[in-house]
C-alpha cells in the first residue's frame, strides 16, 4: 500500500506568499499575467469564440460575486464572510442564548449534527480531522498590502471540518473555456456561504471557528487526513465520489469533536502511478511524469513531502494566454465521470492495484473517447 504522504525530515510550513498566485502580485516572472490575461479575454470576445464570448465571461463574472464580495475573497484570511468573528455582532444583530455554551457532550452526536449541518448548508462531502500544523501557512500574505504577517491560530483551535462542493461534469468537460470557469467562481461562492454558516453556528453554540477557503492552510493534505480522498498527479484531492471535480473549504474549531485522522485508499495512487493522461494533456507541460519525488519545480513547490509537484509558474502563465483557470488536466481525469454501473465496475478494478488493470483501463478510457472537450455552447442551447 502506498501512502498517501511522506512527509520528510526538514519539512518546513509553506508561506502564501510563494503560492503562483500570490506572486502575480510580486514577482517580476509572473508580473506579466493579468495585463494578457485582460487582452486574452477581449481578444476572445472579439472573435467570439465559442465558451468566450462576452456572454460566457458575465456568467463566470456573476457567479463568483459571493467569494468575491463584501470584503470576502478566495485567498484571504478573517474576511467579508470568512471573517473569524462573529458575523451576527459585526452586523447589529443578537441571539438570545450567544452568551452562553453549550455542553458539547459526546464527540461522535456533535460530529454527526456537524455533518448534517454542513450538507444542510452545501456541502456534498464532509469530513473531521485534527489540525495538523504543519498544513498551516507559515504565513498570510496579502497582494494589496504586500504584508506577509504570521499565522497564528486562537489557542484551543485544533480541530477542522473539512467541506467539498461538487463542480458539474458537463460544464467541468468544456475546459478550459469561460463556460467551465464559471462552474468554479459559482462552487467558490457556495463554499464562502457554506464556511462562513459553519462557522456562526459552531459560534452561536459559544465556540469559536475560523472559516477558511484556499487562505490559513492547505485544503489539499487536510481533506486527506479528513478522509475524503487521495493526492493525485494532477495536484487536487481526488475523490471516489466526484474524481478531481471538488473544491475545499474548511473550518478550524475548539469545539470538541475528537476528530482523528484517517486515510482514504481506493486505489489512486498506484492508479496515478500507471496514468499520466494530466500529464500529457497539459498545453503548459507543467505536470510531471513519471514516480513521486520529493524535489519541488521552483518556490511555488513546498519540499519535503513525497508527492507529484506541479510546475505553477507555467500553469499560472498558460492561464493567462487562455484567459480562464484552464482545467484541462480535470476534464481529462479517468476518475472524471458521471454516474454509471460501468464506471462503479472500473473503480472497483481501480482497488485491486494490479498495474496491468490500470493500465488497461487507461487505455480503455482513450478508446471510449472520455476526457474530450464538449461543445460550450450546451450551456445556451440547453443541450
């Protein structure tokens, strides 16, 4: 069985401020990308390419107005909706029974209402881990400010409820048009909703809770401690549910759950170690052949865990010349799929990890035609 993380001695906690999109704001080698991602998005809908017209880039600009307003925003921290103090004191209002505590009782009842609630809120996957601190940023950084301040987590915070929102397989085949980013901004919307109503009810029950989307720490690792999937050569956590189709968000708590870490093993590490579809299909080449290193591409990279690295500066770069967030290595994904008794059978053959099954079902998914682009206009048309 391989593992799902290796980390190594010397690992150090990664500072937001080398994530590839941080370092548009300040690095002279990514400086460049949202000057031509502008010219990009006009040269599209001056041609009016299929999934980039002006049409298309509104639907995409409307749906992130929830991740993107009132002071909320997808990689920075206690703001707008995601803030770490109570949202009902910041807006004048009061609750009866805010200044008490309720007696949390049994972990295992609180953990199950937690889930219900999260579900009830959003979320399809939902999942409990304790705070693992070397998955916390080293430190925030904001590009407005350019202030790369510590991360400090409120004493008594370490326990985190780890919430996946589903993205659509139809609009996720269109990739990478504006069509399929607008199914991202839509799913981050629903994600700062979903975390920012976690947190106030863990808060009204007198706990605190800090709601985080891709800012405090990495959704990545600690939706595999919470159980809710693998890391993949693609880089997001794949999920049997869903495949690669989820985003993360999660809440960090001093409500005692005793949350404890699991590991999920369906297969996708040794399925990834046989497929390098990602890999191939990437116009940027910035996915990685071949075994797990613990070796990073450049500072985008957090060395010292065993893992695929990415290389973000390219990936970051090709964004820009599309105009959208690509997504090209999603849609091509063999765990990429709608429902089916096929596709139960094929994840099925996936748990077996025998390397010429995997292998075989590559190839069976290239010869069925899956991972090509569908037409964006399906959207419109109502196809």
């Amino acid at each position: 069985m391989a593992e799902n993380y290796q980390v190594l001695p010397g690992y150090k906690r990664f500072n937001q401020k080398n994530n590839a999109i941080m370092r548009s704001s300040w690095d002279a080698k990514l400086g460049s990308y949202d000057p031509r991602n502008v010219r990009a998005i006009k040269e599209h809908i001056h041609r009016g390419d299929p999934g980039f017209d002006h049409l298309d880039f509104a639907l995409s600009n409307g749906a992130t107005t929830v991740a993107s307003s009132l002071g909320t925003a997808i990689n920075r921290p206690n703001s707008g909706v995601t803030s770490w103090e109570s949202l009902a004191k910041q807006w004048g209002r009061s609750f009866p029974i805010e200044a008490d505590r309720l007696e949390a009782g049994d972990p295992d009842r609180m953990r199950k209402a937690l889930g219900k609630v999260a579900r009830f809120y959003g979320a399809d996957l939902v999942g409990f881990t304790p705070l693992d601190e070397r998955w916390v940023y080293s430190h925030h950084y904001d590009p407005r400010t350019a202030e790369n301040p510590p991360v400090e987590i409120p004493a008594g915070c370490n326990q985190v409820i780890v919430m996946g929102v589903s993205m659509d397989h139809g609009m996720f085949a269109t990739a990478p048009t504006a069509v399929m980013m607008a199914e991202t901004q839509r799913n981050y919307s629903v994600l700062a909703s979903l975390a920012g109503s976690v947190a106030e009810f863990i808060r009204t029950l007198g706990y605190q809770a800090l709601p985080c989307m891709n800012d405090t720490a990495l959704s990545v690792p600690l939706a595999v401690d919470a159980g809710l999937g693998q890391p993949s050569r693609l880089g997001p956590v794949v999920t049997p549910e869903f495949g690669p189709r989820v985003r993360f968000c999660k809440v960090i708590t001093d409500l005692p759950l005793n949350a404890r870490k699991k590991s999920a093993d369906f297969g996708l590490i040794e399925f990834c170690e046989a497929c390098e579809k990602c890999a191939e299909a990437c116009p940027a080449k910035s996915l990685p052949f071949g075994p797990r290193t613990a070796e990073p591409k450049n500072i985008s990279n957090n060395p010292g865990v065993l893992k695929w690295y990415g290389n973000y500066e390219s990936c970051r770069l090709y964004w820009s010349h599309v105009g959208t967030n690509c997504g090209i290595c999603l849609r091509v994904c063999p765990f990429n799929h709608g429902r089916g008794f096929h596709h139960r059978i094929a994840k099925r053959l996936v748990r077996l990890k025998w390397r010429w099954v995997n292998r075989l079902l590559v190839k069976l998914h290239g010869w069925l035609g899956y991972g090509k682009q569908k037409d964006p206009r399906f959207f419109w048309n109502g196809g």
